[in-house]
C-alpha cells in the first residue's frame, strides 16, 4: 500500500485508522466533510460527500487502499441508516472498485442482521452485502462496542456511576458484552490492508472479555472505587427516553443504542478475529486503570497558572 483513503477519516475510529497508517510510512488521504488538520498530521485532506458519486471519485483517485469509517448513530435530515451504511457504503465501494482500488476495508459492527427488525441493526448487515457486492474481496470489519479514554460509552458510564445515587439498568442488565478497545480495532484495520497474503471476507474484533451489562457496571464501579445501587429499569421506557433525547443536536442516548443493548453483542467464535492478525487486544480494565490514574495526575497535580 502505497496511498489509502479514510472516508470517516476525522471520526472516533477513523483518525486512529489513519495515525497507524501513517506509523508504517503509507500516504493517507482523509477524505470527510470537514477534514480538520490535527497537530503533527501530515495526512493529505479532502473533502468528499459520500452521497455525492464524483466527490468519492475524487476522493479514492489513485489509492491502493479504501477504508469505510463512516457510520451513524442518529437520523439526521437526508442522513438516514440506509443512505448512510448502505447507500453510500456501496456507493464508495462501487467507486473504489471502478477506479482499481486494491483493498476496502468496511467497518461494521457485531450485531449486524439484515433480517433484523431494527433500522439500524439491520441497515448495518445491508450494508455489509451491499459492499461486498459491489467490491468482490471487499474485508468487512465487525467490532464490538469500543472504548477509550475519549470515548461516549466508558466515560458516560464512569460519569453517571460518579453522579447518580443509583444507576438504572436496561432491562435486568444480563446482555452480554465484548467491549474491545478502540485503538485495537484500528490496528486490526491497518493490518487487514498491509496483508500481503489475501485477507478473509470478515473479522470480528471483540474484547478478551465477556460481561454482562450488570457486571461490566461493577468492574468499572470496583475500579472507581464505587458502590453503586443498581435498578432494573424496562426496555420500554429506555426507547421512549431514547425517542425523546434524539430531539438534541447531541443526543445521549439514541433507540439504536437501546436496540443494541437488547441483543448480545459478543465475537461468535467462527470468525477470524485479532489472533489471526497478530493483536493482544488491551483489557477494559487496563485502560480503565490507565484513565483513572491520568485524571488523579491532573487532580493532584495542576497546570501551573499561565497568566504568570
């Protein structure tokens, strides 16, 4: 790989993507709407509409290698789950194809079900067939939900234990979880395009531990050094608040999150995963420990004031 343009490229996933590629000395091109230059990134930038077929054309020109990053949590205007995970997917996918693009990468998600009777859950497994239609050898990526030190899923949870005098559950809080660490994932997809060797049509990349949702709740309380009460609260009422916070520029719940939570979202042990790329996929519990030590740093130990 010489080139590889990131659609997605300044998301929570992409900008990571793109700093392990940049590591092993490959040409990024960003490709997003809004292509912020960050501090000490010499990646090329453009900008590029994924729903617009000459702006991803531009975009793709002359890359060996194409990563889909792009994804949705929230309808917005035009931006629906289908225009997004599998109109434009496939749209990039067709594109790339087209222009001689060696490998594409698409970023996915454990859970994804075209037989599904959520929008989003089941848009995410249309999409995966979209693009492998319209890229034949196009490597799907299926991760967990992830986490990091910047992420909403870790951090909102840490937050809430600290806040709330008792944590609502979904449902009875038996879901089971594989959280997997976000830089991980993104290791994974730098790999996945500097194979040598053909790579397989999918990865699933998952943590190396399963909780249930109650038990992930009480590693992170233990870790915090909190006891928290914790009540069941129904399904029913976590999509009426759901429906209800999507009304926000920034929601912080959405009713696809609420229908990820109702399904497990855990590696099914058929498909090839980090040890097939030569990974050891960090703990929850390592980074979490590595947060909470930097935020204690911060606590104790101050920037010094800078007006003196």
């Amino acid at each position: 790989m010489n080139r590889v343009t990131v659609f997605g490229g300044t998301g929570f996933v992409g900008r990571r993507v793109v700093r392990h590629l940049s590591d092993f000395t490959v040409t990024v091109r960003i490709a997003s709407r809004h292509p912020a230059r960050v501090d000490g990134d010499d990646a090329e930038r453009v900008i590029a509409d994924a729903h617009d077929e000459r702006s991803v054309e531009a975009a793709v020109m002359g890359a060996d290698g194409v990563v889909n990053a792009i994804s949705l949590y929230a309808e917005r205007g035009g931006d629906t789950f289908h225009s997004v995970h599998v109109e434009a997917a496939a749209r990039i996918a067709r594109v790339a194809r087209r222009a001689g693009t060696k490998r594409f990468v698409h970023l996915s998600g454990i859970g994804a079900d075209p037989a599904s009777p959520s929008p989003y859950i089941r848009n995410r497994g249309e999409g995966e067939a979209a693009v492998q239609a319209a890229f034949p050898g196009a490597v799907v990526i299926r991760s967990a939900v992830m986490f990091a030190a910047d992420d909403a899923f870790l951090t909102t949870i840490l937050g809430l234990l600290r806040t709330l005098p008792a944590y609502p559950l979904f449902g009875d809080g038996r879901t089971r979880l594989q959280p997997v660490y976000v830089d991980d994932v993104a290791a994974a997809i730098a790999q996945v395009l500097r194979k040598t060797q053909r790579p397989y049509p999918i990865y699933e990349l998952a943590g190396p531990r399963v909780y249930s949702y109650g038990e992930l709740l009480r590693t992170i309380a233990r870790a915090a050094g909190l006891r928290p009460v914790l009540v069941r609260i129904p399904f029913a009422f976590w999509n009426a608040a759901a429906g209800l916070a999507e009304i926000l520029p920034h929601p912080p719940l959405t009713r696809n999150q609420v229908e990820l939570m109702q399904i497990d979202t855990t590696a099914s042990g058929s498909q090839p995963g980090f040890d097939l790329l030569g990974i050891s996929p960090r703990s929850l519990e390592q980074e979490l420990e590595a947060m909470l030590r930097h935020t204690n740093e911060e606590t104790q130990n101050p920037r010094e004031d800078r007006t003196r």
